[in-house]
C-alpha cells in the first residue's frame, strides 16, 4: 500500500507566508530608459538632418553651428535647473 506523502517544510513559518506580488512601479521604472533612447535617437536622426544640409549648402554652416550652440546651452541650462530641482526634493 501507498502511503499518502505530505511535503512539510523545514520552517513552518514559511509555509504561511503568501507569495509576494511583483512591484507596482516595474512598468514605470523601464519608462525612463525608453525615454532616454527616443531622445538619443531623436537627437541622431536631426543631427544628420543638419549635417546633410551643412554639406548640401555650406554656406549655412555657421549659422546652424550657431543654432546648435544655442540649443546646447538651453539644454544644458534646463538640465541644471531639473537637477537642482531633484537635489531639493530629497
């Protein structure tokens, strides 16, 4: 005859406890890192567009060298704000 077998774990605690669910922000957290792509890809797909036109058309070249610069600095500057603003919320 067969006995009916009962598996008993070593720590009975642990047999009580329920799974845990997966966290709540996993969706979020990959958000970010997909952003950060878009935005290189973005930047690589207009960065081409200028360069293609700076050959194209040299005498544009230091114009968009200008323009470039210009949005560079916007850039730069909003990212100090964003990070000032992040150090102060902690």
């Amino acid at each position: 005859m067969s006995q009916p077998t009962s598996i008993s774990p070593e720590d009975p605690a642990s047999a009580l406890q329920q799974p845990t669910p997966p966290a709540a922000g996993g969706g979020a957290a990959a958000l970010l890192p997909l952003l950060v792509l878009v935005f290189a890809l973005l930047v690589l797909i207009i960065g081409a567009g200028l360069l293609y036109v700076t050959i194209a058309h040299p005498s544009l070249a230091m114009p968009l060298t200008v323009s470039v610069a210009g949005v560079t600095v916007v850039f730069t500057i909003a990212g100090a704000i964003a990070a000032f603003i992040a150090a102060s919320r902690r």
